[in-house]
C-alpha cells in the first residue's frame, strides 16, 4: 500500500493531512495487508458506491463483513455533525462489535464519501460578531492603502492590528478545522483530540509524539476519482500491474539545478529541502534500476507530450493547472506537490492534478484537499521510493 511514513502530520490544520487517492495494493512481502485487515467505507446514498465496493472486496478477497455502509451526503463536503453522527459514529460501532481484536489496519474510503468535512457550525452571536470583525478589517485595509511612503510607522501599527482581526475571524469561523475526511478517519479509533492545528504522525520517520501513539491511528486509503468507471479501471489496472510488475519512465520535475555539498539546504523544511528530496527519490530509483528515471532541472515544468511512458511522476509546481507532457502506463502513479490538488474529483472544468491524472490514466495519486503548506507533504524519496520498494 501507498502508505504514510512521508507524512509528518497525522491531523490538519487546513487540511494539513493530505487525501490519498489510490488502491490499496496488498501483495507487497513485507508490510502487506492481508484482505481480513482491511476495512471498506462506502456510501449508500451515492449511486455506484456500494457496488464498487463490493467489486473491490471481491476482486481482494476482502471478507464481506468488512463493509461499512453509511448514509451521508453524496457532494463532496459533509457537515462536522454529519461526520460525527452518520459516519464516525458508524465506523467506530463497527470496528467495536466485529472486530474486537483489532485486526483492521486499514480504511479504504469509496467512491461517494465525501471528501471533506466543513468546520463545526457558528452561534448567532459568533456570525454577529465574524460580520462586525469583517467590517473592521475592510477599514483597516482601506487605511493602509491610503497612507503614504512618509506614514510607515503609522502603516505598521495597523497591520499588526489587522492580523490581530484575521486571528480573531479565523478562531470565530473554525476555518483551521475544516477537514480531509479521510485524515479525520485515521483518528476514528481516538475521540479527544483537538480539531485545530498539528498533531505529530508516530509513524513519521524520526519523529516522538507522546501525544498520539501508533495504536491511535490507521491508515486511509481511497478508491476515488471523477467517475465509477475510472475507480473500475484503477482497481482492474492495479491487480493486473501486481502480476506484471510496473513497467516505464520516471519523470522527476525539480524547479531548481540540483545543489552542490555546499549548497546542500539545512534540515530545515522549506521549498529547497523539498526540491533536493526530488534529486535525491530520482537518484534512488536509479540506483536501485527500478525503471530509468528522467530528471527536469528547469524551473520550468515539463512540456506537454514531453514524458511517455509514464510510470511514476513527482514535481511541482502548477497551481490547479494540469499540464498534459505525460502518456500513463497502466498502473501509473503520480505526486504533484502543489496546494489544493485534490480540493475535487467532480467539478467538470477543474485543473487539479489528483482529478486530472486519474482521468489520463494513473492508478494512484496523493494531494491537498486544500492548502497544506509545504511541510505538511510527504517527503518525496520517504514516500515514494519505499513505497515502490515496499511493492
């Protein structure tokens, strides 16, 4: 499986933990899920949804006890209550009644669940004073704007009054406790942590979380995209890929040349320790001659048609702006590191990468549902390489 030792958050604030989309591929020798540990989630209010799941559990061997089915809205966001009352409360009724001994490793979230949860509902009172926090900062926007070169000192005081305001309309709405619906299931086996902010991922490479164990959390995976038919195809294209291996290119998109000993970046997580990360999955790829590995060192992004046979993509960054440069091989995956790729898998015209991709073919794909910032992503050569690795 995709699985989540390139995350270094477990919880999100503004979606910190990214959405995957993708299958769950069991037959890796070590690691690997065994059908019974596998959990599916599927939506009994969204057309295709239950049926998918069945073909999925059939085609994996999955017990057909493991099967959730909830009754939730089909759009792609769901309220907190509904979250909490329609499908956490489900899932943990199931997990407690069948399977006491705690077998289940992981979710598998279906075609139909929503993708994201929306942040518990204001008061009156907290909509009241949101309106009268939002006037404020239109003045203090309108009073910045007017002061001159010569008011500096003036200009500076109202812009920390202004962040001030922000922080207050963003604790006011709970904007930072919007969701990815599938981080927030990783936690379903926990019911008091707090909705705003990090929260450590104990399965993160080199990180101690005392506040979060790796008895708290299962992985979440999800067998999504723009239409059942395409979910049918990644779930056909990843089995036979299993039995004939992943043949193809590699295609690794830095915005940078690769730095010199000297430049190498601090361990700091920023925009160049996340560009070297990129030379250095490609490096092991072909150190390991797993498929040959071509490395763009442009700023520029690769042009379109410019990447055939495609079998595994990372690069950045294309801001909800697919560029075509890559004919997929079956069983394909793909890792644009941008913000909001996976923001949706249905709006018809949207450009985001996640959505994009699954339509052109690949089998698995990982993104945002909303900004993320930089260091929440997956560090490229953790998560790619041991995952090809890992099967």
């Amino acid at each position: 499986m995709i699985g989540n030792r390139g995350f270094q958050y477990t919880h999100n604030w503004f979606l910190f933990v990214l959405a995957v989309v993708g299958l769950c591929i069991v037959t890796a020798p070590c690691n690997a899920l065994e059908p019974h540990e596998i959990l599916v989630v599927a939506n009994k209010n969204a057309a295709r949804s239950v049926g998918l799941a069945k073909y999925y559990m059939k085609k994996r061997n999955i017990p057909q006890t493991n099967l959730v089915e909830l009754w939730i809205t089909d759009k792609e966001w769901c309220s907190r209550q509904d979250y909490e009352e329609r499908a956490i409360y489900k899932v943990r009724k199931h997990l407690k009644e069948k399977d006491p001994n705690n077998q289940i490793r992981c979710l598998v979230t279906m075609y139909g669940v929503p993708l994201k949860v929306k942040p518990p509902e204001m008061t009156n009172e907290e909509r009241k004073q949101v309106g009268d926090l939002r006037k404020r900062r239109e003045s203090l926007n309108n009073r910045i704007k007017a002061l001159g070169d010569s008011q500096k000192e003036r200009a500076k005081k109202l812009r920390k009054e202004l962040k001030t305001v922000e922080k207050r309309i963003t604790v006011l709405t709970r904007r930072d406790q919007r969701a990815s619906f599938d981080s927030e299931l990783a936690l379903v086996l926990r019911d008091d942590y707090p909705l705003s902010g990090w929260i450590p991922n104990p399965f993160f490479m080199g990180f101690k979380n005392e506040k979060l164990s790796r008895e708290d959390i299962l992985l979440v995976s999800r067998l999504d995209g723009p239409s059942d038919k395409i979910v049918k195809r990644i779930i056909d294209d990843s089995i036979e890929t299993e039995k004939t291996g992943l043949a193809g290119s590699a295609y690794f998109d830095a915005r940078w040349e690769r730095p010199t000993k000297s430049q190498n970046p601090k361990p700091k997580i920023d925009y160049a320790f996340y560009d070297r990360s990129i030379y250095l999955a490609a490096g092991l790829v072909a150190k390991n001659e797993i498929m040959t590995v071509v490395v763009n060192d442009k700023s520029e992004l690769f042009k379109p048609g410019e990447c055939p046979n495609a079998a595994l993509y990372c690069g950045w960054y294309s801001l909800a702006k697919y560029v075509p440069a890559f004919s997929w091989q079956k069983g394909a995956v793909g890792y644009h590191i941008a913000s909001a790729e996976c923001s949706t898998l249905r709006s018809k015209n949207s450009q985001v990468w996640c959505k994009r991709m699954l339509e052109e073919g690949v089998a698995a794909t990982i993104g945002p549902t909303s900004e993320p910032y930089v260091q929440a992503f997956p560090i490229p050569e953790f998560f790619l390489v041991c995952s090809l690795m890992d099967g």
